[in-house]
C-alpha cells in the first residue's frame, strides 16, 4: 500500500506539529511493514525536519507556507492533484484538515480545537472561522478520525458533529530515550547549557510550550513573583518557547511583567530551545509548572515525567485525563490554588517524590511505537475506492 502523509505549512513554527511528525517518521523506521511511505511537504520544508534513518518519498507542494492563507491554498488546491500523481491508496491528514477534494479515502488526526472556545485560545477572527469551516467538512469526508484524547474527541463529537464510533483515541507518546532523566543529569552538556542562562541545578521551575496567552504564562510570572515575596527564595522561572503566530503586544507584557513584579533578575525567557538542549532544562529543573487554560494533550508534561521532575499543571480540559494522580492539578484562574500548588511542588518533600514515582510510572503508558502501530493500523483498515 501507499500511503501519503501531508505536513504542510512552516515545519520549524508550528512545534507540536513538527514534533509529532519527527517523531511518528523516526519511530516508523524502526517499525517492520510492507507500505511505501509519501511525505507531502512544503518547499524548503524538509531540511528543517529530523526524520531519523526513515526515508520516506518526498513530494514538494510549492508555495504553501509562506502564511496560513498559502497553507489553506496549497492544500485544498495543489494538494488533491499532486496525490493523485503520487499514486498513493490512502492519505493520513495529521494536522487537523484535509483537502476537500482528496480523491483518496484519508484519515484525519483532529489534535485541537480551541478555535471553538473563542479568542482567548490563540487563534484570531479569520483562522477562527477559516478553521470552522475546514473542519467539519474534513471530519465529514474522513474514513476515520483520530483523537489524541477522550477530551478531544468529546469536543470532536460536540462541535463538528461527527459520531463517536467514527473516532479512535490515539495519545502521542514520548522519546524516553532522549528525555531519560537519569542519563541526562550525568551529561557534561547540561553544566554548559545551564551556565548559559545562570542557572544551578534543581533550583528553577520550568515552564515549556510556545508563548500563547491561553497558556497563562502572565498568571505564572505573577504567581512566581508572589512565591518569592512569600518564601523569600530567589528560584529562577525558566520560559522556554515561542512558537508560530505569537502576539507581539503580548509578548511584550510578559517582558515588562518581571520588571513591574521586581523579579526581572529571577525570570529567563530563554526563546525556542531545540530538543536535543531542552532535555537538559527538564532534567535539572526542580519542578514542571504547565497552568494552560487549553491543551489537546500537553507533551510538555510527559517530557517533565521521563525526565524525573515533578509536574504541577491545571485541572481543565484533558489534563486531568491525562496527568491522573501523577501530576499536582490547580485552578490556573484562583490565585491561591495557584500559589499553593507552586509553594507544595518546591517544599513538600515527600509529595515531590510521589509525584515523580508516579510520572515514571505514567509515562511508560505512552510510546511513540504504540502510537505509530496504532495508526497504521487504522490506515491499513482502511479500503482504497475502486
């Protein structure tokens, strides 16, 4: 079988997407089967991409990343006939859409759909409603859905109105091999990498995703800043990421934000940190805090678990879900939740190590081969038109 996976759109911005197709590719390298694998990329897209040892075909979609518009275009106009040249059985969509006129059967990852819930979630008027209009009628045409959470797929379900039994729930996984914290504490790299930002080991919390606003990075700098004043400990507040499309005027408040606090001297905005550096972040880090209003299923978390650090994250949407008793969940919006949740993570010695013990143990139930094999399955059960 042939089967074609499309990734269109800026490889190296959008970060849980590039994440998940390095490692679905890497881990599909090292899985056995017969398939012959298309990958349809935008131009000048593939260098910015780590595929491991696989060695998919590579089928260039031209001009169709230069803005979400292009991407739009590029799929839903270029893509259908370049598919059809390819002569691929089947599609795999994992980025949310697909091409309307896919004159394939395909199967559709629906990994987020904040643009339902308003502004507030990171996407503006226009995506809002090119995404409400993309979506439904990708869903509606896909052979199977996947979802990466129960959460998602009941959002699934209630707003594109697609029926339950046409959605299989798939989780991501984790590189346990490349975030394994006992390795990572030992290597030397790590000492250079922290003497880049002044840090010392175990004494900083870590915030890791890209810098949108529903992710409260502002409530974490203030409720940081409150810690300090209260326990009269100067621990660092690390802030690693970016990510597409962030509000420059929003950006710039939580610059200004450590300056206002007077705690400019404790918070590191260190940008967008490749993953072979941010292993050492997790790794040394005394606690993982993730007070994001929205996640789909947060990697962020399972990277801090492999990595052996406690993780202390909000209690809305898929997070209790996915974190179970692993994690210490917190109302992001209730200061003093917040405020005790970031005061137990650093002090209360003994739920420190449950919550570590019990991520360990979470995490072994997400792998990026059981995530790969789950969906090639389901592509595989899939039946080409006649």
């Amino acid at each position: 079988m042939r089967i074609g996976i499309a990734s269109l759109g800026d490889a190296s911005g959008d970060t849980g997407g590039r994440n998940y197709i390095e490692h679905f590719f890497r881990t599909l390298a090292t899985i056995e089967h017969s398939h012959t694998i298309v990958l349809f990329l935008s131009e000048s897209q593939f260098e910015k991409l780590d595929l491991g040892s696989a060695m998919p075909e590579i089928v260039t979609v031209p001009n169709s990343n230069g803005s979400p518009l292009h991407k739009v275009i590029g799929e839903q106009l270029r893509l259908p006939s370049m598919i059809r040249s390819a002569k691929v059985d089947v599609m795999y969509f994992p980025g949310n859409f697909a091409s309307f006129s896919c004159p394939v059967p395909y199967v559709l990852n629906i990994r987020a759909v904040a643009h339902y819930y308003g502004n507030e979630y990171g996407v503006d008027l226009p995506r809002r409603v090119m995404r409400k209009l993309l979506m439904p009628f990708s869903a509606k045409r896909a052979a199977r859905i996947i979802t990466p959470s129960e959460d998602i797929k009941k959002d699934v379900i209630r707003f594109v109105g697609v029926k339950a039994e046409k959605i299989e729930v798939i989780p991501h996984g984790v590189d346990t091999a490349l975030f394994d914290g006992e390795k990572n504490r030992h290597d030397l790299e790590g000492d250079s990498l922290l003497k880049r930002f002044d840090l010392d080991k175990g004494e900083y919390l870590l915030y890791v995703s890209a810098l949108w606003q529903y992710k409260n990075q502002d409530k974490l700098i203030e409720a940081h800043a409150r810690l300090v004043k209260k326990t009269q400990r100067e621990i660092p507040l690390v802030l690693a990421g970016k990510g597409t499309g962030t509000d420059d005027k929003y950006l710039s408040r939580l610059h200004e934000l450590p300056r206002a606090l007077g705690t400019e001297h404790l918070v590191r905005f260190v940008g967008q940190i490749q993953q072979h550096e941010l292993r050492f972040l997790y790794a040394h880090a005394k606690a993982f805090i993730f007070p994001s209003s929205y996640e789909s299923f947060g990697n962020p978390i399972f990277e801090s678990w492999i990595s052996g650090i406690p993780v202390a994250t909000s209690n809305v949407h898929s997070f209790p879900e996915i974190v179970g008793n692993a994690g210490l969940l917190f109302d992001p919006n209730d200061k003093s939740a917040f405020d005790s949740a970031l005061e137990q993570i650093i002090s209360d010695q003994k739920l420190r190590q449950q919550l570590i013990s019990r991520g360990l143990d979470r995490v072994k139930e997400f792998t990026w081969k059981r995530c790969v094999m789950r969906t090639l399955s389901l592509l595989e059960r899939v039946k080409p038109f006649n």
